[in-house]
C-alpha cells in the first residue's frame, strides 16, 4: 500500500484511509454494521489489506467504540484520527475550550486508548474564534493527549488563522467527482500551508459507487433521502452523470467505485481518501483502487464527464449547509 504524509511534519499514512461513520450504529446510511462484531470484522479486514488511517468522531453513534475494539491489540499499526464539536444529538457546535477538554476525554475512553493521532475539529462553531478552540487542542498535544490537529469544512481564511495557533496537520473536506469545489481556493491554500486534504465522501454518497438506482434501493431511516442531491429531478440527474462514470469504468477494467477513487488518487500526493463501507467485499473493492493507474487522457475524460459543478443539489440541507460556512 502507497503511503501519503498528513502535513510537513504528520505521520505517513496509507493512501487509502477507511472513513469508520458506516461501521456505527446511526442512521445515516443504509447497511451499517449493526453489532460489535460486525464492525470489528470489517476494521479488522480494513488493518488487513494495509490501510492504517482510521477516521471516525464522536458523533457517528458507536463506530469509536467498535474503532477501539478493533485496534485494541494493534493501536502501534494504525493512525487514529476522530473528530469533535457537534453536542448531543447534533444540534449545533460548541467549540468551547471546556467541551475541547470533555469531548477528547470522552473519546478516549471509548477508543481506549491514550492518545489520538489526528483531533479534528468537526464543524467551526461560529460563537467562538476558530483560535479559542484550537489553543484548547494544542494544550491536548501538550499534554499527550493528541498528536496533531486537524479542520474539518472550515473555510480557507479560517485555516490560516488555526495555523498560525498551532500546525494543522490536515483539514477534512467532502471531495470527489461529484464536490470539487475544494479545488477553487481551499486545496491551493494547504498546498501553500504544507497541510494534507483528506477527502471525504469520495464516492458521491454512492453515487460514483454505482450502489443504487432508486431511493428504493436505500433503507427507510437512510439520511440520503433527505438530501438535496437525492430529490427529484437532481436524483435522476445526478445518476446521470455517475452512469457516464460507470460507462468509462467499464471501459477502464475496473468498477466505478475504483475509477472514481482512483481520480481523487491522481489528485497529488496531499490527499487522502476515506471512503467508508460496512462490507466486506466493497471494502475490498475500495482498497484496489490504489492500483488503478489513470493517464492524462483518462483524467481529461473522467473531468468532462463530470466536470466542476455538474451535481446537482446542495451537498446538505440548509442546516447543514450553514454549518459550513466556518
């Protein structure tokens, strides 16, 4: 497995990080493992094929606890990244130096572990200076408690300032075919800072996957079906384009999914992808993507079939949209 550094001075990671949301009992998405030991046989499968960069947060239900299980006799093999600042139930944001201080010690202790590699910052909470709450991260680092630091969606002024507090090892980003927006201002402005873009969402919610062809195919309590890209007319456009997508896969050899991962791959050396799966065999899937080698032509291709801006739909509904604007 190929590996990737997260920031100048971050650990090298694997290429292909796993996002663990789907392994915890929530109801985001259709299929999560439901049981301890479903989740632990697929984190297992994951350290296995050589990914070591595990991704979760404390609100993804009890993916931290399955997380933990999994890596309890093989914590030295693996990069642990897991997220904070939604409160209970995920209304809102509190990036208060007081929830920075519970919200890692909570984490910890259902990790079971006594560091993390990678503390992110979930959301920017708009009622507190992004340099309140990362001066309360770098006293975690100072303490042992976390190693480095990272962003989630925070905007490109908002990376600057957290920088200039403490080195952001890595800021998370939805990325893909489907959301490249990250290519306007944010991935020039950590390509200038020396930090790492770990994408997330590479698959277009499973749209580039090729999973589904109806909101049928998706479980009754799945989120997807409140989501603005899965309504209507933007649904039946949407998998328009992933259908294109599926048309040069084909054409590739390979599945959909790995041609997709495989663009966000060819993105530079910075990003990460962490494409998150509660099976098995899609899971093994994903991983072979790192072989897929694309050329320029078949880069070119992949872009004016999906080119910047053609999903249709925002990427959350209102309130989430606004959580993003931090």
């Amino acid at each position: 497995m190929e590996h990737r550094r997260l920031g100048r001075e971050g650990p090298s990671v694997s290429a292909l990080g796993f996002g663990a949301m789907s392994v915890g009992i929530t109801d985001m998405y259709t299929g999560s493992a439901r049981t301890l030991e479903a989740g632990v046989r697929v984190i297992e499968r994951v350290l296995d094929l050589g990914i070591d960069f595990l991704d979760t947060a404390d609100i993804y239900g009890d993916s931290e606890q399955k997380v933990g299980a999994a890596i309890k006799n093989r914590r030295k093999d693996v990069v642990l990244a897991t997220k904070f600042g939604f409160v209970q139930g995920g209304r809102g944001i509190d990036g208060s130096p007081q929830h920075v201080r519970e919200a890692c010690e909570h984490s910890l202790e259902r990790l079971g572990v006594d560091h993390i590699d990678l503390y992110y910052l979930h959301r920017v909470d708009p009622a507190v200076p992004v340099e309140e709450t990362v001066g309360a991260m770098a006293e975690l680092v100072r303490k042992g408690k976390v190693r480095h630091l990272g962003l989630s969606e925070a905007a490109p002024g908002t990376v600057r300032r957290a920088h200039r507090v403490h080195p952001i090892a890595a800021v998370q980003n939805e990325y893909s075919l489907f959301t490249r927006d990250p290519e306007e201002e944010l991935l020039p402005t950590l390509r200038e800072l020396g930090i790492a873009l770990v994408a997330y969402s590479p698959l277009g919610r499973g749209f580039l996957g090729g999973r589904f062809r109806s909101l049928d195919d998706l479980g009754a309590d799945d989120w997807r079906r409140t989501n603005p890209r899965f309504q209507g007319e933007n649904f039946t456009r949407n998998l328009a384009l992933a259908d294109q997508v599926q048309q040069l896969a084909r054409e590739k050899g390979c599945t959909p999914a790995q041609l997709a991962l495989a663009w966000v791959l060819s993105r530079g050396k910075d990003v990460i992808p962490i494409p998150g799966t509660s099976s098995v065999s899609r899971l093994e899937e994903n991983a072979a993507s790192v072989d897929v080698r694309l050329t320029p032509a078949e880069v070119d291709r992949l872009e004016r079939a999906s080119p910047r801006g053609a999903a249709v739909g925002d990427r959350y509904n209102s309130s989430g949209m606004q959580l993003l604007k931090g």
